[in-house]
C-alpha cells in the first residue's frame, strides 16, 4: 500500500506497507510492488522520492530496500510503540536532480518531529 503526499519538494511516495505471505516469499514480489509505486509516483505524480519507515532491528528488510536503492535517511527514536526505534528510508526520483532529498540527517529525531503533509 502507498500513496502520494507533501507539498513543495517534500511531494513524495510513502509506502504505507508491503507484505508478501510467506508462501509467496522469495519470487521478487516486494520488488514489483516497490517498482510499481516508485513508477507511480514519478511518473504520475512527478514526486521528488519515495520514503518508508523500518524497524531498525529489520536486518532483511533493510538489505532489501538498500539493494533497490533506498539509503537511510534519519533515525526516528521510538517510532514504534515497543519503543523500538525506526528508520526513514528514502529513494530520490529524477525529478530531484540534485538528490536533496535523500541527504542523511546527522542527528536523528523523534515521532512529533516528523510532519505528515
């Protein structure tokens, strides 16, 4: 699942989730997926990049998403509500040249620090 949002050169993707029952695992689904909303966003809605958050325990979902070209963005501290923390992975579009967007944060932040256009 995913959707568009943001305003100026925060508009981006956001993959809301992707799941593949364990039976369908392995068959480069979670790819497609990912292409499919990545090819959505830009070219439909002209976006900047694409972004999710992680778990930051999430050692194969992480290797994952960095194998489809997503970089750690930020660390949000105690984005889940075990209080682990998460990461807010980001993937720059054509439309941002210069890859602003995906500059890692240095310091990370917290929950009420995020905005939500």
């Amino acid at each position: 699942m995913g959707k568009v949002e943001g305003q100026g050169e925060s508009w981006h993707g956001h993959v809301t989730a992707v799941s593949v029952a364990p039976e369908y695992r392995r068959q480069q689904l979670a790819k497609k997926l990912m292409n499919l909303l990545e090819n959505i966003s830009e070219k439909t809605y002209n976006a900047f990049f694409v972004d999710l958050f992680v778990r930051a325990s999430n050692a194969p979902a992480i290797k994952m998403y960095e194998k489809l070209g997503y970089v750690i963005y930020r660390r949000v501290l105690r984005y889940y509500s075990n209080e682990e923390d998460g990461f807010d992975m980001r993937k720059a579009l054509p439309r941002d040249v210069e890859k602003k967007s995906v500059i890692p944060l240095k310091e990370p932040v917290i929950p009420e620090e995020l905005e939500y256009d």
